[in-house]
C-alpha cells in the first residue's frame, strides 16, 4: 500500500518540529531578556520579565525573585520568594508581600503600572 504524498509531508514535517529547540521553553532564570519596568502607587520601581508560561522574575529593590504560576480566577498570578505579582494583561500588576504559609497575599499589596 502506498501513502498519499500529503501524508508523507506531514509526517516528514512532524518529525522535523519534533527535533526543533525551543526558543525559551525551560529558559535559566537568568536568560530573560525582556524586562517590563513597572512603577507602583507607592513609588518603588519593579521590573518583571517572563522566561517561560509559568515563570516571573522580579527584580525588586535590587534583589531577583523568581516566581511560578499558580491559580487566579482573572489575569496571572505568581507567587514564590515572599512575594506574589498578580497582572492583567502586561500593563498592570499588583506586588504583594506572602507571610509564612501563605499561599495568598493577606496583606494589601500595591498597584503597578507598566511604564
């Protein structure tokens, strides 16, 4: 039996995406390269920039936070190293400090806007 061309194709094409790289899938904390500068209702600075679907890093006060997804009824929420970045969209976001345990902020956390 032989195969359809268009399905030699396909298949050849398949095999071709499997062997590709993924630009910045699993990318080193350190391999960001597209920071987003941030200015908060309280007047700090934050910068933020996104290795991967499931990572934030956060350079607050001259220290690098890394942060990973986790479960928001709306917009992306991060959490990880004492902080949570909730956005919406890449123009806004909200810093809050985590307490102990914590896996939402109790704290009020302020509200941040893409520069």
């Amino acid at each position: 039996m032989r195969m359809p061309h268009f399905i030699l194709a396909a298949t050849a094409g398949a095999m071709l995406a499997a062997c590709a790289t993924p630009s910045n899938e699993h990318a080193p904390a350190g391999a960001a390269s597209n920071w987003i500068s941030y200015t908060c209702s309280d007047g700090q600075e934050v910068k933020a920039a996104y290795p991967d679907s499931d990572t934030a890093l956060l350079e607050i006060k001259g220290s690098r936070h890394s942060l990973h997804s986790v479960i928001s009824a709306s917009g992306a929420r991060y959490t990880g190293d004492g902080w949570q970045w909730w956005t919406k969209g890449m123009h806004d976001g909200m810093l809050a400090p985590l307490a102990a345990g914590e896996s939402i902020a109790s704290a009020a956390g302020v509200n941040c806007h893409a520069d």
